[in-house]
C-alpha cells in the first residue's frame, strides 16, 4: 500500500487524496514559494510543485511518495495569486466575471527512486456577478487562501460556473485522473 506523503496543509488536497483510498500524512516544509526566473504562468504550476518536492529533504522509505502541487488561475495571461484582502477579492471576482479564465496544477510525484511532473489545465468559464454576488461570496466564505479568489466547490461554483473544459478536480487542486495514473506507474516500478 502507499502511503502519501503530502507537501501542503490543503485540506482540500487531502481530502481528494483520501477518496482516492490513500493513507495521506502532512509533511511540513519551509520553502518560499518564489521561482528563481520569471516564468509564463502555464509552466509556473509545475515549477513551484517542483520547488516543493526539493525542499524535502527527509529520506523516502519504500512505498512512500511524496505529493507536491501548486495551482495557477490565470485570466487573459495574468497569473492570479491568492488574494490578501477584501479589495483584491473583489477585483479578481470582478475579472472573472462573464469570461475565460484557465487554472493549471502543477503536480511533482517522488519516491526512493525517482520523479515525475506534470501540469493540467481546465478552462473555467463564469458568468456575469453582481456585486452583491460578489459581496456574498466574499463576506460568506472568505476566499483568501485561493487561487483567483474562488473555490468551485464553495457556493461561487454553484451559481457562476457555465461550464469547464477539463478536469473539475484540476480546479480544486488536483487533477486526480492524471494523479491517480502517475502514482499507479510508480507503485509498478
């Protein structure tokens, strides 16, 4: 059986991995999450979930493997960063609003012997907000640790999502389709 050693106090993350049948454990690292060169923001998912992985420094027993991911929202190029205040909130809301936007996750899977990286992106497509929907949003579930100000399993999802094109977990966090084949190539070699 493997056991996941998970590079992130996501309980988001954890919960997915969970319902996939893992037993999944925290690890903590001390890495700031800032890539050395600019990056575009389709391969800037990956990279930091590499940065992650590195940053473990703990020895990998047999059957362990260590998960790292990090998500990226971009809108028409521009990389969405978690939002630090109500403001910012409320800015990308706005943004997202009746348009585009595509979220990448960058996944880094390591065991005792080796890695393997890969980005997949979903395109979201939102409708119009309101500002009281917005407001709501904000006062009601205080998106501030989220990529793009959002969570699509929050009430947000529910009313402003149209539709996606990809992988719905993807925009949670994890692709989980992609994730559970990869860690199944691992476990085999």
């Amino acid at each position: 059986m493997i056991e996941l050693l998970l590079a992130s106090h996501s309980p988001r993350r954890r919960q997915l991995l969970g319902e996939l049948g893992y037993k999944v454990s925290f690890v903590d690292l001390d890495v700031e999450e800032k890539l050395d060169s600019p990056l575009p923001p389709e391969e800037r998912a990956e990279a930091l979930a590499c940065l992650k992985s590195q940053a473990y420094g703990a020895e990998l027993l047999k059957g362990q493997v260590l998960v790292a991911a990090d998500t990226v929202v971009v809108h028409c190029g521009e990389a969405m960063g978690k939002p630090r205040n109500r403001k910012e909130a409320q800015g990308m809301l706005q943004r997202l609003a009746g348009d585009v936007h595509q979220v990448y996750t960058g996944v880094c899977l390591r065991n005792a012997e080796r890695f393997v990286s890969f980005t997949e992106r979903t395109d979201v497509h939102f409708r119009q907000l309101g500002q009281a929907e917005i407001a709501y949003y904000i006062d009601h579930f205080k998106p501030y640790d989220k990529a793009g100000a959002y969570g699509i399993q929050e009430w947000i999802g529910m009313v402003a999502v149209e539709r996606i094109e990809g992988c719905y977990y993807n925009v949670m966090g994890l692709p989980l389709s992609r994730l559970y084949k990869e860690l199944q190539r691992l476990a085999v070699r």
